[in-house]
C-alpha cells in the first residue's frame, strides 16, 4: 500500500523494519495457489468494514437488500460488505436536473469482506434483523447496478492471513483484547456486542489485529487500510501503535 497509515511511516518501509525487528523475514511466504473468482456477488455498501473473523449486526429494510438476504438465506450463499466512500447506505433520490441520474451516486472501496448469514429475525413485515459473519476477503475487478439499486459485481478472492504467532513484545495487545472480549461477553446482548465469539485465537496476529481495529475508535478510511494490509504481523504492530498512544495497552 502507498497511503500513509496514520502512523508517520510508510506502510511497506514500517513493514520491513517491523520484520526486521522480530526476526522475521520482509516479507511473508505465501504459497502460489489459483486465484479464485466469484461473479455477479451481490454487495451491502456500509459505513463499516468487515474484518475476517469478526461478525455484524444489521437492520434491513430496502426491497433490494431484503431480496438480496432472502436469497442468500436460501441458498447458503454469501453475500459482499464493502465500506462506502461516496453517498449514504439507504438509497437517495438524485438532484432532479435534467440527465442527471434518478438516485444519488455511490461509490465503495475495492477490497471487501464476503459475509455469511448466522442468524435472522423478522420483528416486522419489511424489516429484518441479521447477524453474519466475516470470511475472506476479496478485489473488485467489475461491479454494476441492477435495475432495482442491488450493486453486484464480479470479484476475486484474496489469501486468507498466514497464522503468526504473536511476539513476546506484543503479547500485551492479546491480553488487553481478552480482557475486553470478556466483559463484553458478560454483558446484557453479548452475543449482539461481541465482535468475536470464543474460542478467542489470542495467539494469532491476524485475529487479535482484526478484532481490535473492529473495537478502536479510529477512522473508516483506517479501518480499510488495515484490512487491505497482507502482512499480519505489521497490522498488529500499527495497532499496538495506536493502543499506547491511546493507553489502552502499554
């Protein structure tokens, strides 16, 4: 990545000194395996990132996304989040100028998250309430709008994070994390407020990195960069940044 994380340093010089610092070598070995592709996903636009592990909660009411849901209930399939970086979630009428087009633009990130239905309620006629789960992530390569505002595009999937185990400077990022995970887990909803369900995989830099950049309080356009990082073990070193900077963890 060339975008400057927040951190005041480039992204892939922090990742070699990062490395260099543990030991481990500059870059990580990821076995040559075929890229995989899936089309014509159906894809929910948010004001949110997805992490891999992680889950979401969702009120659905728009015609289009109660279809969307309808079908993937049925079939098992998965569906895309992406993060939204032009306009709103809930479509909005255009300006009304003669060619303009009749609903407001849209415009998302280009690596998302697929999502899986876990559990599903309907409180209401034209209301759903769905909890789904973050699986792999994936590239946009082409994306177009149905007639009904249901954006779908053809997408490929990228590697899953190695495992790497967590260094003994970092262990204090796990720590903290348990401890946060537990007391949300203890508190009233938990299963609604947890990002992640146990067993917790407090070993793994992927998992801990990804659960705290769902819980920090830290910009969206962040929050993306973190996901789009392949490197795990320098995403959990930009977020033990940010916790002794915040003095969350020390």
């Amino acid at each position: 990545m060339g975008d400057d994380c927040h951190t005041g340093c480039h992204p892939q010089r922090r990742q070699l000194q990062q490395c260099r610092r543990h030991g481990a070598p500059a870059r990580l070995a990821i076995a040559r395996v075929p890229a995989v592709k899936l089309q014509s996903l159906p894809l929910f636009p948010l004001g949110a990132v997805l992490y891999p592990g992680g889950t979401l909660a969702l009120q659905v009411f728009e015609v289009r996304y109660l279809d969307m849901v309808t079908r993937c209930q049925k079939t098992g399939a998965p569906f895309g989040v992406v993060l939204l970086t032009e306009g709103r979630e809930v479509r909005q009428p255009g300006t009304g100028a003669a060619g303009s087009p009749p609903f407001a633009p849209q415009s998302f990130a280009r690596v998302g998250t697929l999502a899986r239905l876990h559990a599903l309620t309907t409180p209401q006629p034209g209301l759903m309430r769905i909890q789904c789960e973050g699986l792999q992530r994936f590239q946009i390569e082409r994306q177009e709008t149905l007639k009904h505002g249901l954006w779908i595009a053809d997408v490929t999937l990228l590697a899953d994070d190695l495992h790497v185990p967590i260094p003994h400077d970092l262990r204090g990022t796990a720590t903290a994390l348990r401890t946060v995970l537990e007391r949300l887990q203890a508190g009233q909803d938990a299963a609604e407020k947890a990002p992640a369900q146990s067993p917790f995989q407090l070993d793994d830099c992927a998992w801990v990195s990804n659960r705290w950049c769902e819980l920090l309080p830290i910009p969206l356009d962040l929050k993306q960069r973190m996901l789009v990082l392949d490197n795990p073990l320098v995403r959990l070193e930009l977020v033990n940044d940010i916790l002794e900077r915040t003095g969350i963890a020390s």
